[in-house]
C-alpha cells in the first residue's frame, strides 16, 4: 500500500494523492519526488560521482562480483517474490541486472539524487524510479523483497531506515544488505564516499534484529581481496598527495580480470553455505517477521 508521508494515511490506487489530505508528491524531472529539498544536494555522497560510476561500474570487477552475489541471493531466497524496492538505487546498476536475470519482479528504484535517477533511467526499462529520503519511505506491505547496497553507511540514522524498511515489506518478505565491513579498514575512500561508519557484523546483526527481522544468513566478502585492501588503505592514509576518489576503481584489464576470478571462487564458498568471517563488505539477508 501506499503511505502518505504527511498525514500517514495508507491508501491504494494508481495515483499518489491522499485521499485524506491532498498531499501529493510533486516532481523532479520526470520522476516522482518525496524529497525535492534534498534531491540536487545533501551530504550523504558526492552527487558528481554518479558520472564516473556510470561508466566503470560494468567494467569493473568489485560491481560486477557484489551483482551475481545479490542476484544469486535473489533466486536462491526469495525465489517467489514478485516485487522488489531498491533503496538507495544509485545510477541503477544493481537493478539493470535484476531485470535482466528476474524479469518477472516488478521493481522500485528509489534514490536521494536526482543525478542518479538521470543515470538510471538511461540503463532501465521497466523499474519504476523515484526520489526518496530513505528515512521517509512511502509504502506499507508493499514490497516481497527490499534490498539497500552499500546505503545504510552513508546515513546517521540507519535505525530509522530499517524501521522504515522493515514496515515498506510485506510479511514474510525479505531484507538484503550489504555494507562496507571493518572499522580499522576507515580511510580516505570513506571519508570522500560521506560514510558515517563501517560495520561491525555485531553491529549490524543487533540493528537488523532490533528492527523486528528474523536474520537468514551474514557473510563477508570480499574476502580473498581483503589483504589487498588493507595495504591499500594503509598506503593512502600515510599519503601526502591529493586523494583520488577514483583511483581504487582504474585498474588494469588483466589486473580486473584476475581480481574478478578470485571473486567468482569466492562466491562458490558461499554459495555452498560457508560464511565467511573477514572481509571487506558484510552480506545480512534477513526476513520480516
């Protein structure tokens, strides 16, 4: 159901006004928005960002590793969901490869930025985009599955988030989250990206459970890399010159290769129900009691 962010009234229907107050959301561009004060600036992420993201993240090996995990998550989990809301969609990266490999879902993809809106209605054809403040989300039981990819970091009030999340699923529907893992791994790269923290696995466990969701499964990855990236890490905090925010993303070809076949076994170890305790990122799949 829809949920008017004014009144809190829920109501069904194809259209957005309230049947209690009126309210309705106005536009940016040509999408809906929840929250135009915050659509062309914030401080959650450098909107400029998106342009450079657009053109790597098909290409490079960290995006297209952490996509087969989440769509194999999809399939083997939520094999039946026909809805699904991405949160935090970005320039639609994850959802161009949900609807190639789950064309049946219907799906949401709700974003802060309008930039980022802009960058995925170029790459999507059937999702539904709108702009949204993650921490007022306008649905109640709506959606089967809702998934939030490297977002919940960028936001002091995650709690909130995932309370909104957890009302926006439908009973015995689904939560997946990935976040950047390991607070000694904190660096220049977090700073740039506006992280407000990386997660402990205790951490987010606690956050998720106190929400009212039932976790499935928790794993690390990014794991067989982690090595690398400490070193990574370590070298830009004893740097004296200017940060480049890309950098880390404009490898080699063959270096992008072989990264993205460690990651492809990796994914084999979890995918036969091993969970892995390091990593760079934190996978939590859980469910809406």
């Amino acid at each position: 159901m829809k949920r008017c962010l004014r009144c809190k009234t829920k109501f069904d229907g194809l259209k957005w006004s309230c049947p209690q107050c009126g309210y309705q959301p106005s536009r940016v561009g040509n999408h809906l928005s929840f929250a135009p004060n915050l659509a062309e600036n914030g401080d959650t992420y450098e909107a400029d960002f998106f342009a450079q993201l657009f053109e790597l993240e098909a290409k490079n090996f960290w995006f297209r590793s952490r996509n087969q995990l989440l769509i194999w998550i999809l399939k083997s989990t939520f094999a039946s969901a026909q809805s699904f809301l991405e949160v935090g969609c970005g320039t639609g990266f994850v959802l161009s490869e949900v609807e190639r490999s789950l064309p049946h879902l219907t799906s949401v993809g709700a974003e802060l930025f309008a930039t980022g809106l802009n960058f995925a209605s170029h790459r999507l054809s059937k999702a539904e985009l709108l702009q949204m403040d993650a921490r007022f989300i306008p649905y109640d039981d709506q959606f089967d599955v809702v998934g939030a990819f490297d977002v919940l970091e960028h936001i002091p009030e995650d709690t909130v988030v995932l309370s909104e999340m957890y009302r926006s699923i439908t009973p015995g529907g689904g939560l997946i989250l990935t976040v950047p893992q390991h607070p000694w791994l904190w660096s220049h790269a977090d700073t740039y990206a506006h992280h407000v923290r990386r997660y402990t696995a205790t951490e987010l466990r606690l956050k998720v459970e106190n929400a009212g969701f039932q976790i499935i499964r928790m794993t690390s990855f990014m794991s067989f890399l982690l090595p690398l990236m400490f070193l990574s890490r370590l070298r830009q905090r004893q740097s004296k010159a200017e940060y480049d925010p890309i950098a880390e993303l404009k490898i080699s070809g063959w270096l992008n290769t072989a990264f993205e076949i460690v990651l492809n076994l990796e994914r084999m170890i979890i995918r036969s129900g091993l969970s892995l305790p390091f990593g760079g990122s934190l996978l939590l799949v859980a469910k809406k009691l």
